[in-house]
C-alpha cells in the first residue's frame, strides 16, 4: 500500500497539447487519448472494485454481524486507541492478496458507508502521472482543479464528496492487520467471493457520468436514472443512480454488493434477522439485499 501522493502540474499540460493539436487540425482526426500519446494512462487501467469501509459508532458490533453472515476470516489493526477491523472476502494468500469489508470508528459520525476501491495496475510508479492528468481533465471538463489524495493510498471525493481509493492492483490486507479473534472463524452463513457492486446515489447523473467516464472509459446506460461502469476482468460494476430530492436521499454511497456462494434463501434471511439486521426488497434476481445492524444496505450475490 502506498502513502499519500502529492497532485501536481506537469508543465506541458494537457490544455497547451490539445490547443496545438486544435491549430494544426490533428484533434479533427485523432481522438483525445491519440492526441496525448503513448503517455496517457485515462482512462486507468483497472480491474475493477476491490474493497469497501463501513464506519459505523461501534466496530466490535458491525465486525460480529458481518462475521455472522460470511463464512470467513477476521484481522484487526490497531487505529486511534481502537480497531479497524477487516472482514476478509476470499482466502489470505501468502502475498495478503485479497478484498475486503473494513470497518472503521464514525468517531461520533453516525453511520454510513465511507470509501470504495479501485485498483489500478502501476499505481506505484504512475500514481503522480496519473493524479497529473486527472487534474488537467477534470479541469477541462469543468470540474475545477482537482485536489489531490486528501488520505492514505490515494483517497480523494468526487464533485458530490464521494470517496474513492486508488491502490496498486492487486490490492493487499493492510500489513498491519493481523489475524482477530473478536469472534470465532468461519461461522457465518455465507462464503464470500468479493465485491460485486457499489452504487452510487449521485445530484447530477450526467455530470457524475461525465466524471466517472474521465477514470474508467465509457458507461452503459439503464433508462434516464442509471448508468454502470462495468470491470469486465473482475466481473465488478460502479453503479451510478440519480437521487430523489427527498429527505434523506442526499449523494451517498448508497449499497454494495457482495459475490457470494449459493445459499438458502430462508436460512438466511432468519440468520440476518437474528443478529439484528432487516431483509429489504432487491430487484436483482436471486440476490439478497439487506440493512445491517447500523442502517448501512448490502447484497448478497449468488455467482
């Protein structure tokens, strides 16, 4: 995992490269990523949705209700004289190669879902290059200037404060997680396989499509309300909804999915609602969506 990265400005930006281009009619023949040459790294190249964080008032209860419902691992990092606990999506390999659930302290926040992941393959040596260059197209697309990585690994917010993590692909357990035994292992209800989906309650679908297009290539729409971003190599989807302007539909990020083994339906819809979360209405078939014990919504994914 990488520290924080500074955003900077290359000199030749990309707005002086495009004006040349313009007077010369290059841009009347070449795309945008053509024009900028062999050094273009956006759209990223990503394999998709890696892990999520929940921050929530009480991390020892969020951490059993989960380790409730999958059949997995749980570590513990030390954090601000707490833990954050990592609820494993996968098996741990000896390179600490896998996703995860984080669950961290809301330090009086209330609850909510916090950041979702994305990897991006050489994040290590392009991650300057790469913050660089989404500063000069964010800009040109009207964006503003872009901040740069306000947290550890890359985390920055999108125009609706939304926050988004870049780290080297594949992601990695935190190398100061180590194995907890808050509750037994391999108890829970379900086998899990990674995240599936995040979605995203957005102000302005357009404007947040435009945003989005700009790190990871072209959306497929569904209908006037919804776009996705679809990670072909990691079978992940961004999921992009225009919100309601009604209380308490403000931008967030709404739900995440999880891939999970096959289940039974009943066994586990009574299994969530003993550990004190509530079965909600889904419209993907087969899956099941649900409010954990703090409000925050997950799916489970048969794949």
């Amino acid at each position: 995992m990488t520290g924080t990265i500074k955003n900077t400005r290359s000199t030749f930006t990309r707005r002086r490269l495009l004006a040349t281009a313009m007077a010369t009619g290059v841009c009347q023949l070449l795309p945008v990523t053509r024009a900028l040459g062999q050094n273009a790294l956006l759209p990223l190249d990503t394999p998709g949705l890696d892990h999520l964080d929940v921050i929530v008032p009480d991390v020892a209860a969020t951490a059993r209700f989960y380790m409730g419902v999958f059949n997995t691992a749980l570590h513990a990092q030390p954090f601000r004289g707490g833990f954050r606990y990592f609820v494993l999506l996968g098996e741990l390999n000896e390179q600490r190669e896998v996703g995860y659930l984080a669950i961290g302290d809301s330090a009086g926040r209330g609850s909510y879902i916090g950041h979702f992941c994305t990897t991006v393959a050489d994040w290590r040596q392009n991650g300057q290059a790469i913050f660089s260059q989404m500063d000069e197209a964010f800009a040109d697309a009207g964006f503003g200037d872009f901040p740069g990585s306000t947290g550890f690994g890359g985390i920055f917010a999108d125009p609706d404060g939304l926050e988004i993590q870049f780290l080297p692909a594949p992601d990695t357990l935190v190398t100061a997680a180590v194995p907890s035994d808050l509750v037994q292992w391999h108890q829970g209800m379900v086998t899990p396989h990674g995240v599936d989906h995040v979605v995203l309650q957005v102000s302005d679908l357009e404007r947040a499509i435009s945003y989005y297009r700009i790190l990871y290539g072209q959306e497929t729409r569904r209908g006037n309300n919804r776009a996705d971003f679809i990670f072909a190599s990691s079978s992940t989807t961004l999921q992009l909804e225009q919100s309601r302007y009604e209380y308490g539909m403000n931008p967030k990020i709404a739900r995440f999915g999880i891939k999970v083994s096959p289940f039974d339906r009943n066994t586990v819809t009574n299994g969530i609602t003993a550990l004190g979360g509530s079965v909600l209405e889904s419209e993907i078939p087969g899956s099941l969506r649900f409010s954990d014990n703090d409000g925050n919504v997950a799916e489970l994914v048969p794949v």
